[in-house]
C-alpha cells in the first residue's frame, strides 16, 4: 500500500529542532514499512525518527543562519496492509 501527503510546519521563536507527527490515513499491519521525507526549503533537513502502524514521527532541522521559520514536510510510505 502506499500513501502520500503533505503539512505545513512552523518552528517556535530560537528554536531550531522540532518534532512533528505525521498521521497515516490508513494504517499498516505493522512498523515494517518504509517513509521517506523531504521539507520544501533545502535550509530544512527531515528525518523519520520513529513509526508505528498509525503514525511516523519526524524530525525537522533548521540550518544554521536560515531566516525562514515555517515550510512544508511532504512525505511518501510504502509498506503492507
């Protein structure tokens, strides 16, 4: 099965790390499955931290010295029903 999405992210004023929860519109049978994540400025880096069946948590990372605080977290998943 594979699903797709996107969502805005905004970082809090001097913060340059945030977590953000990214839910499945339908779940997998379990953890197994594979998410990649992209943000929608190269001064933002993602990466999935954790993942279960309903969800994924993923890290955002604002590069030192860019002025933007908000963006976009596209996602894709492909796992097992």
């Amino acid at each position: 099965m594979q699903q797709f999405g996107d969502m805005p992210f905004m970082f809090p004023e001097g913060v340059d790390t945030i977590d953000v929860a990214v839910s499945l519109p339908s779940p997998y049978a379990d953890e197994n499955y594979v998410m990649v994540v992209s943000c929608s400025d190269p001064g933002f880096q993602a990466g999935v931290r954790s993942r279960n069946e309903l969800q994924a948590m993923v890290g955002i990372t604002r590069s030192a010295g860019n002025p933007l605080a908000a963006g976009w977290l596209s996602w894709i998943a492909i796992g097992g029903q």
